[in-house]
C-alpha cells in the first residue's frame, strides 16, 4: 500500500528537471537541505529516525512523475513500498 502523501508525508524529497534534490522534513515549508546528493539526504534522514527513535516515512517525487516510497527505521533497516504511479 503506498502512503498518502497529502497527509501522511513525514519526508519528502522532490527532484527538479537538473538532477537537484529538495528535502522537506515533517510539515515543515523550509528545506531540511537542497542541492544535495542522494547519499546526504539518506544520511540526514537516517539521522532524524534513530534521534527521534521511531520509523519515517520518505516520499520521492520525479518530474516524470514516478513515485518512489520508502520506510526508514531507527535500526537503519529500510523497505521499499510499491510505486503508485
């Protein structure tokens, strides 16, 4: 089942037409980091779980409009939710 963005989102990450990675942590309007690689947000991500001891949700948007979901736990584990598009 995928996660309803609209009203679920803990994390959203949306990719611009160059490549460039905007991250959005909870319902927060300020990025948590731009321009950045994918290895950088999946680290500050990863971070934010184990600090607040609880799994976090990530949405991935594409221009294309590929959707991509994944579940990131305190543990470091990860799981990947089918794509919705």
């Amino acid at each position: 089942m995928a996660v309803d963005t609209d009203t679920a989102t803990q994390a959203k990450i949306v990719v611009d037409d160059g490549g460039a990675l905007t991250l959005f942590i909870g319902d927060s309007a300020e990025p948590a980091a731009e321009d950045a690689t994918n290895i950088a947000v999946l680290r500050i991500l990863m971070d934010r779980a184990e600090k607040l001891e609880r799994s976090l949700t990530v949405a991935t948007e594409y221009p294309s409009g590929h959707s991509t979901y994944y579940t990131l736990r305190p543990d470091g584990t990860m799981d990947a939710e089918p794509d919705a598009s």
